[in-house]
C-alpha cells in the first residue's frame, strides 16, 4: 500500500456510507449548504449524520486492521461539529481492539470540544507493534440524544505529506539541547486532554482537578486505572521524534491510589533495526498516595530506533496512577565548578552542649514531649567518632531522657543553622537507647529537618537493654536556610534517651595516607628478581626494568544489553574493568516474565562477549526476596507450585551456566525482603543454596544487600547482616561470600571501615557488588567515589569491587556517572583512572651483587626485562599473587 495515502475507505462520503457502519445508533447522508447547514440534496462536499443516540459510545465506525502496516505510526484528523445543542460536547475518536481469546481493548486517539455553529477538527496519532484482528475506528463522545456530524476523516502514516508536521529543529553536536521550545513528547501537560495519549493495557481518563489536591501544579491530570499487572500505565508513541547518539531528560510528576507507597517507572520501548525489543529505563520514583512527586531521568539511545513508545509503569496491578506532566526534552550539557570551602573547621563538633555538662543548654523538646537528664551513659565516645573529632571532650556519662512522647518523631532538637556550610560532608555520631516498653527493639534515627524537608543523619534499631552506637553522614550543596537536628524514632510513649550526640566536618582526604599504608601491608607482595648467566652465576650490576601491566584486584561494572552497543561505553569498559555483573539480564523478571516464557538470549550474548574478552563474571542474580521485585504470576501460585518453580528456576539457570559464573547472589536483599520465606517457610532459603552448590560446585554463593556500611537503615546493619549469615550457616547453607551493595551517599571513611571490620568478623571474602555514588557536582562526586575505593582496597576482607555502572544514561541512579553521555570522562572517571594509575607498580635499578633486585609490589600481571652493559636484554612476564613470603623471579642471560 503507498505510505502517502489516506488509509480510510470512502473518508468523505462521496460513496455514501459505503464502508462505514452505525454502531447501534442510525446515519445518513447529507450535503452542507452554503450557509453551512445540511440537505437531503446531493452537493459537493457530502458529510454524515448520526443520530437516534441513546448512548455516549455511540457513533460511525470503520474497520482498519485490513490497511494498517505494522511499526508505523498514523496520524489522524478528523472535522466534526454537533448538532441538536445549544451546549458545547466533548467528541472523541477511539480505537476497539479486537483479537479472538483476548478482551477487548479500548485506546483513545484523540478528543476536541464541538460545537454546533463550526466545525472542528480531532488531532491523534496512533501506532502497532502488532496487527490486532480487528482495529476499528469509530467517533463517539456527545451526550445521547445529540447528532453527530462528520465531514472529513483522514489517517495516514507520519511521513505523509498531507499529515507530516514540520520537522524538529535539532542540534548536530551531541550531548546540546535541542530548539527550546520542541519536546518528544505531545501534550505533555494534558492541555489537550488526551490527545496523543493512549492507555497501555488500561484505561486512561482526565481526572476532576477538584477531586485531588493539585498543590500548585498543572491543573489537569490524568488518571490511570484498571491496571491488572505492572506494565500497564499511561503512553505515548514518540516514534520518528526520538534520535540516537542524543541525551534526553526525562520529567514526570506522579502520584498513587490504592497503595501507601510504590515505585513508578518510566520505561521507553524500542524497537531496533533489527526488529528487536529493548526496554529502557527513563527513571524512577518511590510514589506514594499522600503528595505529589517528581520523576527524573536521562536516557541516551545509540541509535534512532524503528519505533519508539514512552510509558509510564510500575506499582503492582490494583494501583492507579496519577500523572500531572511527563516530557521528554534534548538535554544540555552541563559543567561542573570545583566547590569553595570557607573555613571549613573540620574534626570540630558543632553540637552546643553535647554531653549535657551544662544542663539543657541549647536544647529543646521537639513536639510536646518532657527532657530530663540522668547519668549512666557510656563513658567513651563511639567508635565511628574517635578516629576524625578533633578536640573531643570528655563523656560526662550524662544523658537526657525525652518522656511523655504522644508521636514517634517527638524527642531533644537543636537548631545548627548558623554552623552549616554548603558543599561539606559531616558525620554524626551519638549513643542512643529506648525505655523498656515491652515491645523490643524499636527504630532510632538522627533527623535533620531542612527548608521543609528532613534528611537522615543515622538510623539503629534502640535497645532497651544496652547502649547502641548511631553513626550517619549528610551534606548539602546549597546552603540551608534551616536546618534542626533532631533525634526520634521510637513509638508514641517509648522513652528515647541520647547521649554524646555530635556533628563534625570530616576531612575526607586527611585519611588517605593512613589507607595508603594499609593498602602497601594488604595488596603489595616482596619480590625478588634474581639475574644469572647460564651456568648459574649471579649477574651483578644489570638494569632490571619493572612495568606492571595489570593489576589483578577484581574491579568491576554492571553491563547491560543495550548499553553495550554503544562503542563508547565498551571502550571504557574493556579498558578498565576485569569483571563484570549483567544489570538485569539474569533476573527471573527478566527471564521469565510470564509463566513458562523463558528468554536467555540476553543473557547468552553478554556471557559470550564477557568470555571473548577475558572478563570474569557475577551471578546476579537467583532470586529477590523484595515482593516488589517478584512477578505478578509468582505471587498467584500455590504453595507447592511456588516451589515447583523455585526448583526449576535453580536447575534452569545454574545448570544453563555452570562454570561461567564465579559467584552468585543467590536470594537478593534479604534483609529487606521476605517474599520467598513467607510463602515457603525459612527453609526454602539454605535449599536455595544448597541446590545452587549442587549443580555447580565451583561457584561461591553470597548474601547480597545494601546500606550495610553507611549507617542509615536500621534493618541492614552490620550487626543484623551477620546476624543472618549465621543463621543461614547454622541452617545448612553453604554461604561463600559477603555481598554489600554500595550504593552510598556522602560516605565517610570511618563509617565503612567500621562496619567492613564488624562483617569481617564472619570469615568470609567482602565483595562491593554495587558501588555507586551520587552528586551532581562532579568534584564532590570524585572525591565520595574515591572515599569509597580506597576503604575497600585497604581493606583485607575485601576481594573485590563491583561498580553499578559508569556512564550517563546507564545508571541506576542520577548524577553517579563516571562518563559522560558524549564519551568525556569527567573529574569521578578522572578519580578512578588515578587510582587505577596510583595501584600500578613500576621501578627500575641496578642488581647488586648477588644478582638480585628486590621490590615491592602491587599483586598483578608484570613484565622484567634486564639489560648488560653490552645492550643484551632479556624480559620475562610474571604474576605476583596474594602471598607473606617473597615471591622469586629467575631471568638467564
């Protein structure tokens, strides 16, 4: 069929009602007067009349399923007007899509209000991935009893002359914004209605703006309802408006019913040259009921796809969406300023007052609860504190006591608005403990209420019975015009008692020395290159040359499917990196969407391009105990089929790649989850592993979780992660080793190695599985990875270091990247190529006169070569592998 053609048979009645069909209602055929009026007479410009209405749906329809090409988008344009009305109503065209065995879906295409003294014209755009048996168009909308009058239908393919808008001014450098004024996405505040917008699986409908408080923003919004599974949400095409080798920011203003919480995606479909599928994120947002929230993203395509779907999804089937704007817009490139400090005063406690020597002095009760003091707190500072507060002074053993608390957050505050400055990390460290309400252990953090908004500063589960250490780290990168700390956590009428409460500027940097030593004790081995002739005698006073080629501590990034196409990213990832972990191609949401339906291919390929180049690999992972990380299909089975499914997943996946993967996290954040143990009972995660070590014996299992060793979640600390290793061990499962995600903000030396020396304590190899942090600017960005990879490396029970990503629109998380969008490695990339330089080992020297040359040197790959006086030269390649006694090199010449 010609591209170019209206795809709508008879479209303007000249063949009469040839091909259209009433739907329950009655037509006819009329001709418009000059005065704009309707006869029975024949005319040039013919039009249809619907009427005897009794419903809104009722209206003239076309089937178009025979004429529709797959993969193309339409654009359509349909010029109505009403009559029998004085009042103005709203006239829709919809699409029915029909297919045997399936219901009916409903998409509305386009909707404008008519009138009846002019014409009016519907705007939409619709587009198939695949043909549906039945498409049928059909033009609804006014109330019954009101005619509907059609004169001109016309649907034809976005590259049609007739239908084609003009062409986006765009920008041929990469990573520039487009024209201001042009976004991919039509109608992104809803303006228009629904126009360009379709339901995915579900109905979408304009929601009253007097039904939900709109706080300030756009006035319309659009409600998403009878959503049955998690991909079903709110989309647009933005096929031929998306390109590739550009970077896109991506905006959405969401909120939920249904659900206290839940996380809301967006999601981009493309369909590629190939005809293959890729689902990409936009970006996320934990979504809740009470308020509005903004989602962000960035995305970079590497190549402008086929076609091309923006949608927005997530919260399981039940939930509605509420979604107030979602555009997608050319981003800019930014540029990073290295941040002033001004008299930073690090190591100094801002705290007036902290050990209560002078009373109450500079402390109030938050809320209406009661403050008292009394003695009997510990009488040393806690340990995350020691090592970097300057001037300290000494515990007083005192503590106040906040009683009579009617709310959790209620308990002692202090305003420290005059001591903060932008752009420094600060540490928080106090001693905390509850009143023995019966009821256990309860949550205690360290809050800071800033302009409106609170911050976390430290959170530990209380203990009615002992003391408990709160550490946390925060920082700000504007100045705060308010900013209260403050301690809570408990329930209503649980006594909350603090003591030692401080806050200080950390000097990051001013640890590194100290680590740089550890590093030289724990990753550097004596070596000893011993240089003789042929028959065995010393050759002294020859140059010896030592270049390190590799470093073999594991260093590592998440790689994903799409993302390797893009000839930047791999060349930064082969370069710098000897292992990696697939994003999500291994998750049994990935592989198993729907019962049955298993696809590996994903998986297959990474596995294929990893071992083509010598790159070792994680497992990760097996499963996810987060019931938001589990499959709608999943969660529907019995009991026994659940397991029945668990086991097959274990024998498909372990066995499909034994031997090919070193480790696998074989039951995801456990500490936060609990999916798996509550349909199938505490045993079901030892046989996990168990049956896991079975099918391939040389893999190391792990454990796998995150905010271990940052201090701010009370149900994964340290303490409660080893808690739970030991139980599994207890149990019979065979745990290799200690997974910690990483995924940190403002990290604070101290804080890690502390809590790396409590996790040490299980015997098992720590492996960072996720490490990313997060700023947008840069330099700070820098210096938290930094922080970060020198703790691991120093550290002796760490083995290895997985990033969860490097480049801009290839991250989890915004503001994490080492690379930017446009292949430019910026100042955090910068760091770690330092580092990467820094932990390389390279001399050169004189044998002495045993014909020996000692050095010290980083475990990894090395190349010798030894030259006479004569120029004859020899080199040798050697490894230096983890070892107390000197490793020995012979060379013959």
């Amino acid at each position: 069929m010609d591209m170019d053609l209206n795809i709508v048979f008879n479209p303007n009645f000249k063949l009469g009602l040839r091909g259209w069909q009433s739907n329950s209602c009655k037509a006819h055929i009329s001709s418009v007067n000059a005065e704009d009026g309707f006869s029975t007479g024949t005319g040039k410009q013919m039009v249809c009349v619907v009427t005897d209405r009794k419903e809104n749906w009722q209206g003239l329809e076309q089937d178009l399923a025979p004429r529709i090409k797959q993969n193309v988008t339409y654009r359509v344009s349909v010029t109505v007007k009403i009559s029998n009305s004085i009042a103005k109503e709203d006239v829709k065209a919809t699409l029915r899509l029909e297919n045997p065995g399936s219901q009916t879906k409903y998409v509305p295409v386009g909707k404008i209000t008519a009138s009846s003294s002019s014409w009016s014209t519907i705007k939409g755009e619709f587009f198939f991935d695949v043909i549906p048996k039945r498409a049928v168009f059909y033009i609804e909308g006014p109330r019954p009893g009101v005619d509907l009058v059609i004169k001109d239908i016309d649907i034809r393919s976005s590259t049609s002359s007739k239908s084609r808008e003009a062409p986006v001014e765009t920008s041929n450098i990469e990573g520039c914004s487009l024209h201001e004024n042009t976004g991919l996405i039509r109608n992104p505040d809803f303006k228009q209605g629904l126009e360009f917008w379709y339901g995915k699986g579900c109905k979408v409908e304009l929601l009253d703006p007097s039904s939900v408080e709109m706080n300030g923003l756009s006035k319309q919004a659009v409600l998403v309802t009878k959503r049955t599974s998690s991909w079903q949400g709110l989309e647009q095409n933005v096929t031929g408006r998306i390109q590739g080798k550009r970077k896109y920011e991506v905006s959405a203003c969401v909120r939920i019913d249904g659900d206290t919480c839940a996380e809301v995606l967006a999601t981009l479909w493309t369909k590629d040259k190939h005809g293959k599928d890729h689902f990409i994120n936009l970006g996320r947002v934990m979504a809740t009921s009470s308020g509005w929230v903004n989602l962000k993203g960035i995305i970079l395509l590497n190549e402008t796809p086929a076609a091309a779907t923006a949608y927005i999804e997530g919260p399981r089937g039940g939930v509605d969406i509420l979604v107030n704007h979602f555009s997608i817009f050319a981003a800019k490139k930014l540029t990073s300023e290295k941040p002033v400090i001004d008299r930073p005063e690090f190591g100094v406690n801002i705290v007036e007052n902290s050990g209560f020597s002078n009373g109450l002095i500079g402390w109030s009760s938050l809320g209406n609860c009661s403050l008292r003091l009394n003695s009997g707190a510990p009488l040393i500072l806690p340990n995350a504190a020691r090592d970097s507060l300057m001037f300290p002074s000494s515990p007083t053993g005192i503590y106040v006591i906040a009683e009579d608390r009617n709310d959790y957050w209620e308990g002692p505050s202090q305003n420290i608005t005059e001591s903060i400055k932008a752009f420094v990390t600060y540490q928080v460290s106090a001693w905390v403990r509850v009143g023995n309400s019966g009821t256990g252990l309860q949550k205690v953090n360290v809050v800071l209420g800033v302009d409106g908004q609170w911050v976390n500063g430290g959170e530990v589960e209380g203990d009615p019975n002992t003391w408990k250490e709160i550490v946390g780290s925060f920082r700000f990168e504007k100045k705060p015009e308010n900013v209260l700390l403050y301690v809570q956590g408990p329930s209503a009428h649980v006594d909350l008692m603090v003591s030692n409460l401080v806050v200080f500027a950390v000097d990051r940097p001013a640890r590194f020395p100290i680590l740089k030593m550890q590093t030289e004790k724990f990753r550097k081995r004596d070596v000893m290159i011993r240089v003789m002739d042929k028959n065995g005698h010393p050759r002294p006073l020859v140059s010896v040359t030592i270049k390190q080629k590799i470093n073999t501590f594991p260093l590592g990034s998440c790689i994903n499917s799409y993302s390797t196409k893009n000839d930047a990213y791999m060349k930064f990832f082969l370069e710098n990196f000897n292992w990696a972990v697939f994003e999500n191609e291994l998750k049994w949401y990935w592989t198993e969407k729907e019962c049955g339906n298993l696809n590996y291919q994903e998986a297959d390929e990474l596995c294929k391009l990893c071992a083509q180049h010598g790159i070792c690999m994680r497992g990760h992972c097996i499963f996810w105990e987060r019931d938001d990380a589990v499959q709608d299909w999943l969660k529907e089975l019995s009991q026994n089929k659940l397991a029945e499914s668990v086991q097959n997943r274990l024998i498909g996946l372990v066995s499909r790649f034994q031997g090919k993967f070193h480790h696998y996290d074989v039951n995801n954040e456990m500490l936060h989850g609990s999916f798996y143990r509550t349909r199938l009972g505490e045993q079901i995660i030892p046989y996990m592993f168990q049956l896991a070590q079975q099918l391939d014996p040389s893999v190391k299992l792990f454990v796998n979780d995150y905010h271990v060793i940052d201090g701010c979640d009370a149900h994964s600390s340290p303490e409660k992660y080893l808690e739970q290793i030991r139980m599994l061990q207890n149990m019979g499962a065979p745990v290799g080793g200690i997974g910690v995600q990483g995924h940190i903000t403002y990290p604070v030396g101290t804080i890690i190695a502390n809590a790396l020396d409590k996790l040490a304590m299980a015997g098992l190899p720590i492996w960072i599985t996720e490490l990313d942090v997060e700023s947008p600017n840069e330099f700070l960005r820098s210096e938290d990875l930094e922080v970060v990879l020198r703790e691991a490396y120093a550290h002796p029970a760490v083995e290895g270091c997985i990033l969860w990503g490097f480049m801009e629109t290839a991250m989890y998380r915004l503001n994490s990247h080492l690379v930017d969008a446009d292949g430019t490695v910026n100042e955090a990339g910068k760091s770690l190529l330092a580092l990467k330089q820094e932990w390389l080992t390279e001399t050169d020297g004189k044998s002495d006169e045993r014909g020996c040359f000692e050095f010290r040197g980083y475990h990894g790959i090395y190349t010798v070569t030894v030259e006479d006086s004569r120029g004859n030269s020899v080199t040798k390649e050697f490894e230096v592998c983890k070892g107390e006694n000197v490793h020995y090199v012979d060379l013959k010449m």
